[in-house]
C-alpha cells in the first residue's frame, strides 16, 4: 500500500501550458481523503509553488512540500523546516569565480529572493525570478556570500552552458551536487542534497516505509527519488534513461498521467 506520493512539477504534476488539469486536482484530493500523503518535490521555492499548493488543496496542517531539489523540506502550511541544507559563501565564491572564466551568467536563491552578480542579467535569471516568483536583485559577490544561500545555478544559452561545463573545475563535481534541471540551467546544491534524500528523510519522520512511497517525475533531476523508492513512476513525456528504471509508465503531462497513476496504482488499494 502506498502511503507517500511525491511528485515532480513541471513536465509532470503541470501540463505544458504549466497549468493543472481538472483531472490532476480530483486525483490529489481523492488520495488525500484516502490519507495518502501527496508532497511536491521541486527546485522552486516555497514563494513559487503556494499557488499550486493552494490549487491542489495542500496547504492543511500535515501537509510537506520539498523545495529547492530537496535542499529544504518544510511543512505545507507554516513554512516551518523539518531540513535546510544550503551552500556557504566560500562555496558560492568558487562557482561564482567558475562562471566567470567559463563565460557563464550565474545567480544564487535565498528563501526569499534571487541575485546575481551579473550586470547585463542574464534572459534565463530573469525568466526563473518570473516562474518562481521571486525578486531578483542585483549584488556583489562579496554582498551575496553573506547571505542564507540555498542554491546556486549556471544559466545561459543551451549551447553555451554546455560548452561552459566542460570548462569547470573538476572541484566543482566532487564539492556540490550538479543537476541539469533544464538545458539552459545548471544547479548547485548541497553536495547530500536530492530529492532522493529528501524524500526519504521525511517518510522516516512520518515512519513510511521505502516499499510505501511512490514518485513521479519525467527529467535528470527527477533521478535521484525514482531510484530511492519502492514505485518510481515515469511520465510518457519523460527522458527515455529515466523509463528504464521505472515502475510504471503513466500517461503524459498533458494527459494527466499524475491523475492516472494515482487513480490506477495507488487508489485501488483504498477501495
């Protein structure tokens, strides 16, 4: 029986148009009125996410949202965090040094803001303060390493962040944990920060067993939480690497495959 469903956001709980079918918000409200807990698992801040929150009836006290690709998870209504795991201003310093030979624009999120120390601020800064919702600010880097920092990210031109990444340090792969989250971002986080992890640090606090949770993603940074628990599920639109360790196949995004995994592999068991 499936007592946990953690679920990815865009390309996955989110159709193409970043919107949430009919058909998703039933499936969520059915799981919850059967106790199942549903927990998005996201790289966006909780500033981003309360909207759909809000909209999938998951801001009631018991109810958890993983933020930040598992650098922080909190609770749902408060904002209160059960984990934070951030990165440190020396850190920050040497990717920040890294982009700069790279050629690569670059900013840093807090729980509350996002700032870069590029001047010319890159389109993809601008387009991620927009999604998240955030206020982007503009910093030295010696302002930004006395901040709270959460994550850090690369962001250009696919092209050019990819041929900016093989100019890295090699440091830089063994100090952080690096996630391609989208071809023209790059992120930083914590080197023991995943979704993975966070995943299965919030169902031992619940006592939920691995064989009980069940994600859903469709990328690379969905990887580390299919492979951790006991039903990892797959969306159709999902990277071909990533169905071959899948469960289970669902429907696309835009078919409401959220809906239909839930309906199909978790309900019954409810009945």
């Amino acid at each position: 029986m499936i007592k946990l469903v953690a679920l990815d956001l865009d390309g996955t709980t989110l159709d193409s148009e970043g919107k949430l079918t009919s058909e998703v918000k039933e499936a969520v409200e059915a799981a919850k009125v059967a106790g199942v807990k549903v927990v998005i698992c996201t790289g966006r801040p909780l500033l981003g996410v309360q909207w759909i929150l809000d909209e999938l009836g998951l801001r009631d006290h018991g109810d958890f949202v993983i933020t930040y690709n598992g650098g922080l998870v909190q609770r749902a209504d408060t904002g209160e965090e059960f984990i934070a795991q951030g990165i440190s201003g020396e850190e920050f310093l040497d990717i920040d040094n890294a982009a700069r030979k790279a050629g690569l624009h670059i900013h840093a999120a807090t729980r509350d803001g996002i700032y870069t120390t590029n001047r010319d601020i890159g389109k993809y800064t601008v387009y991620e303060a927009s999604v998240v919702q955030m206020p982007l600010h503009y910093r030295t880097a010696e302002e930004i390493m006395k901040l709270d920092l959460i994550k850090v990210m690369m962001i250009d031109e696919p092209e050019i962040l990819d041929e900016g990444i093989a100019y890295l340090p090699f440091e830089l792969f063994e100090e952080f944990n690096m996630i391609k989250s989208a071809p023209y971002f790059l992120e930083f986080v914590n080197k023991d920060v995943s979704k993975g992890n966070a995943v299965l640090h919030l169902a031992e606090k619940l006592s939920i067993d691995v064989d009980e949770l069940m994600a859903i993603g469709d990328a690379e940074n969905d990887r580390a939480m299919l492979e951790k628990v006991g039903h990892p599920v797959v969306m159709e639109n999902g990277i071909p690497a990533l169905k071959s360790i899948a469960k289970y196949i669902t429907k696309s995004n835009d078919e409401s495959g959220v809906a239909y995994a839930i309906n199909t592999w978790v309900l019954p068991d409810y009945n």
